[in-house]
C-alpha cells in the first residue's frame, strides 16, 4: 500500500471494548482500500484490505 496514512483518521467499531485497547482500527476515505492497524500498537504495519473485500467482510458480520 503507498497511500499516504500520516493525516488518516483511525476509528474503532463502537462494539470493541473501549478499556482493553485490543482491537482493530481502520481508516476511512482512502480510495479503493480499508486499511486496518493493530490499537495496540500502531507502529506495527498497515493491512491494506480492498475496499470491496472489507464491505463483503463487514456484509457477513452484519447477517
């Protein structure tokens, strides 16, 4: 993934347990990927998720 993440805006699910800190973040807004971090340490490297494949995965949680 090349796209530039300095700026990105990083949010949680309002599900995750906000104490914890264990979970996922994903950015929004960046053409035609997700990309997805570990909360518990951002320094870790970025999964670029295809966008069409993050709306399938989120799709199935939703059923």
């Amino acid at each position: 993934m090349r796209a530039d993440l300095t700026n990105a805006a990083w949010r949680k699910s309002s599900h995750s347990d906000n104490g914890s800190n264990a979970c996922l973040e994903v950015a929004d807004g960046i053409a035609g990927v997700v990309p997805v971090r570990d909360s518990k340490d951002t320094r870790l490297p970025v999964i670029p998720v295809p966008a069409h494949a993050w709306a399938t995965f989120i799709d199935h949680l939703k059923s």
